[in-house]
C-alpha cells in the first residue's frame, strides 16, 4: 500500500531495527526474493505514478539486497516496454543470494545489463538502487563517482529505500549522496529520511510496508516518533464558566537595548496560544511600542533582578531569553529565573549564558537551541550537532534533565526518560528572524494551560512548522509575525475551545 505524507505511519526506526524487522518476516513464513519482488513492485507502482510518460529506465546498481530491488524494477518495466539499461557499478556477477536470483529476472527478461564506467550514458529516469541503509563510513569510489555525474545529469531520480549516501540514522551526507525526486522506502520508515541533510536529498517520500505483519511491526521497538495529527496530545475543551486566571499567568522576559522585538514575539505568541495572562518583563525604552502594537500584554520595566523577582512571583510559566543579550542585565535577571520553581522555556540568549556556566538550568524547564546553541552547550561544534542530531538531542536532555528541542530541518523533541519526537513539516522559507521567539512563546501558553513539557513541545513545534506551511505559497519574505493568527486557527481546530 502506497501511502502520502499525511498518512504515513507515526514511528520511525534505525536502520537496524528495519533490518532485524526483515529478518523476522523472512523468519516467520515471507521468503526474502517475495519480499524483494513486493519492494519492486511497489516501486514500479510509485515510479509510474510520477513519470508515466517516461518510457525510458536506467537503473544504478550496487552489489546487496538493494541492487535486487533495482534490477525487479528494470524487469517490471522491460515487461512493459519501456526501454532499460541496468549500469552495475558492483559487478553483477558477484551478486548472491536473492539479489542473483533477481539479477537474474533482469536478463530473463531482456534487459541489458553493463559494467559502471565514467564514460556511461544515462537515459530517461534513473533508479537508484546503490548502497541502500547499510551504509556507515564515507562513499567510496566508484560509487563516488556515479552519484556525482547521476547528480550533475539534470535526470529525474528514484531511490529505492533511501537515497545512497545518506545515513539512514542520522539523515547525515556520507560525502556525497544522491538527490532524488522521489524516495519510496520500505517495511519501516527510518529516522534519518526526515532531518539533518535528508530534506534536500529524499524529494517525496512514498512507503510501502510490504504487507508486513501489524504484531510483527508493533512489536519492533521505534526510535522515535513522527509528530502528527493523530498522535499529539491536546488542550481540553474549557468549562462555560472559564475565566483568565484558570490558563496561566505567563511573564517574558528579555529585550535588552535594540532587541525588543524579540520578547514581544514571545509574548504575542503566547498569547494567542490561549495563554490566559501575558507579561512582558523588558527594558523600559520597549514598553511604548509593545503596548502600542498589543495593549493586552502587560509590560512592566525591569532594571535589576529585585524589580524582576516581584513580577515573577506572580507568574505560573517564564519564558526567558529572547533578545535578552549576555550583558549584566541578562545575567541578573537569568540569576532569578534560575531560582524559581515554576515551569520555563529557556530560549536564545538564556542557552548561551547558560553554555557559559553563568547559571544553572533549574527543574522543569524546556530549552530550544538551535544547532548553534546546542553545540555550545554540549562541548562541540555546529557540525558535530548536525552529524549526529539524534544523539545531541537526547545528550542534552540527559544532561540537562529537560525537555528539548533541536530546532532545525526535521526539529526533534527529546525528554530525559529517552522519548523523541520528530518533526517533518515546515518550508524553507521559516528561516529568517523572530520565528523561534514565537515558537518559545507558544511553547509557554501551552505549559501555562497545563500541559507537560514535552507534549507541550511536541504539540507547539507541530502547530508551529505547519502554519510555517500552510502560509508559504506565496514565497519568500514570510514575517515570524504572519505566522500568529495562523497558529492560532490551526490550534483551534486540533483542540477545540468547546466541545
């Protein structure tokens, strides 16, 4: 069965445990060679579907299971009279097991198959059946080379399982990998087809589970958890009788000198998020044009951490960071949200203070760095958090005893009992300034409603990215702004305010 996005099934799993998921399969009754010919045919299916009027195959295979699929496929469209070359950049002759039986349907059926060379013609849509999940280290040559010129073909793509690479647990280029248009994968969806590099390389993701067994599936533990409609966790309809100090009285606080905007983001965030008081603690030069743009914010002034203490002892949730810089002032007013046992997001300015050591991350606070920020905070560099994004993630978690969020292409959401969640939804043109204030924000009117930190996060990060989606039709120049009135629609329609 060949699903869309919106129906793909929620858990994700290590290349690994797909394996072993295969292996039982086979175990329990599906010869491997059935299980190969299902792959392919579902292949076929997805490849007509897109290319229809293609007429013309070429097909890049490698020396495992992987290259079985492939050479499936060119026999399915052999059959069909569609003009095929298999180029084997692992020699053919050296196939065993299932994948000689199907290197063997191939010639049965006519196709041409010829030894990989630089100098070889591609043609029509090439199917990339390479190097499949296995792949750990770097690529080597000649595959090396094969995915360059595949790359440089201008060609329409397919790659059967995920494109050759791409690690299938980290979503990390291994060098180089190819760029498909379309990506179908198999029995189990992997986690590494969803974050880090894996959005500029996968193009659609089609699935097909092979027919493989329910209880067998569910009884394969999952990595991680796709976040989606079906598997969030809502706000409860409010009584007729609700009034404001039933949801939460939230305080930001940040905006130092010049950085006002980014608080006040926040704190509309919030805000429409359904939070039911909302304050803004800030530098006084910001209250005039806070108050102007949302008079239903409270903006109090703050100088010193005392001023600061007073206001915060009224609130049931912080958000702390947000344009709060690292200068005196951040780390004073840092000082005192460190000290209170209220639920927080630590966001931006208040990551990188901590990263410093100048403060301790109190219990019951969510952190939202990006890749940047969490380098800082675990000791490493930007590249080695986005190597590995699943690792730092739960790293951080583990070490900060907090929910986190990873922001990023395939955000991820870890809690410190090893709970992820990851986020596939999104558009490239969220990245621009302001959008993680928001999202800091919204984070806290969720908490501030009554919500657990991580299924506050996992729920905000879901209404976030797909109002994020839903207004980028129109392109380039989107406001983090423009995203708060959609938010608030889609939040509406996942939880109702009334039954």
């Amino acid at each position: 069965m060949l699903l869309s996005r919106d129906d793909l099934p929620l858990s994700l799993y290590s290349a690994a445990q797909v394996r072993d998921l295969d292996a039982r399969l086979i175990a329990a009754g599906t010869p491997g060679f059935e299980l190969m010919q299902r792959a392919a045919h579902a292949a076929w299916r997805a490849l007509r579907r897109r290319w229809p009027e293609a007429g013309c195959l070429s097909v890049l295979a490698g020396r495992g299971n992987n290259a079985g699929d492939g050479y499936l496929v060119a026999a399915l469209a052999k059959r069909a009279g569609w003009r095929v070359q298999v180029l084997a950049v692992g020699a053919a002759d050296a196939l065993g097991g299932d994948a000689a039986l199907a290197r063997d349907a191939a010639l049965a059926e006519g196709v041409a198959i010829q030894p990989w060379s630089e100098c070889a013609s591609l043609e029509g849509v090439v199917v990339d059946a390479l190097l499949g999940t296995g792949l750990s280290g770097a690529v080597r040559e000649p595959y090396a080379q094969a995915i360059r010129l595949l790359n440089g073909s201008g060609l329409s793509v397919l790659a059967l399982d995920i494109p050759s690479g791409l690690c299938a647990d980290t979503g990390r280029v291994l060098g180089v990998a190819v760029r498909a248009d379309l990506t179908i994968t198999f029995i189990g969806l992997k986690l590494g087809l969803f974050t880090a590099d894996a959005p500029d390389q996968v193009g659609e993701l089609a699935f097909d589970d092979l027919q493989a067994a329910a209880a067998q599936v569910a009884a394969t533990p999952r990595v991680a958890e796709r976040l989606a409609a079906a598997g969030l966790q809502g706000l409860a309809p409010r009584p007729r009788s609700a009034h404001k100090g039933r949801f939460g009285h939230l305080l930001v606080v940040g905006g130092d000198r010049g950085m006002g905007g980014a608080p006040l983001l926040s704190a509309e965030g919030a805000l429409r998020g359904g939070a039911g008081l909302v304050s803004l603690a800030t530098r006084p030069e910001h209250l005039a044009a806070a108050l102007a743009r949302r008079p239903e914010i409270m903006c109090a002034a703050v100088n010193s951490a005392n001023q600061l203490l007073a206001l915060a002892g009224k609130a049931d949730v912080l958000v702390v960071g947000p344009g709060m810089g690292q200068g005196a002032w951040a780390r004073s007013l840092l000082s005192v949200a460190a000290g209170l046992g209220v639920p927080q997001v630590w966001d931006a300015d208040a990551l990188n203070l901590l990263a410093a050591g100048a403060v301790h991350l109190p219990a019951g606070v969510v952190i939202t760095p990006h890749p940047g920020e969490a380098g800082r905070l675990l000791g490493m560099s930007t590249a080695e958090v986005q190597a590995d994004r699943p690792h730092a993630v739960l790293a951080l978690a583990r070490k900060f005893d907090a929910v986190v969020l990873l922001k990023g292409a395939g955000s991820l959401v870890a809690a410190p009992d090893g709970r992820l969640a990851l986020c596939d939804r999104g558009h490239p043109v969220m990245a621009g300034a302001g959008f993680g204030d928001v999202l800091a924000g919204l984070i806290g009117a969720l908490l501030a409603q009554g919500m657990d930190g991580y299924a506050a996060t996992c729920l905000a990060v879901w209404l976030h990215a797909s109002a994020g989606e839903s207004l980028a039709r129109s392109g380039r120049g989107l406001a983090a702004s423009d995203l708060i009135p959609t938010i608030r629609q889609l939040l509406e329609e996942f939880s109702p305010c009334l039954k």
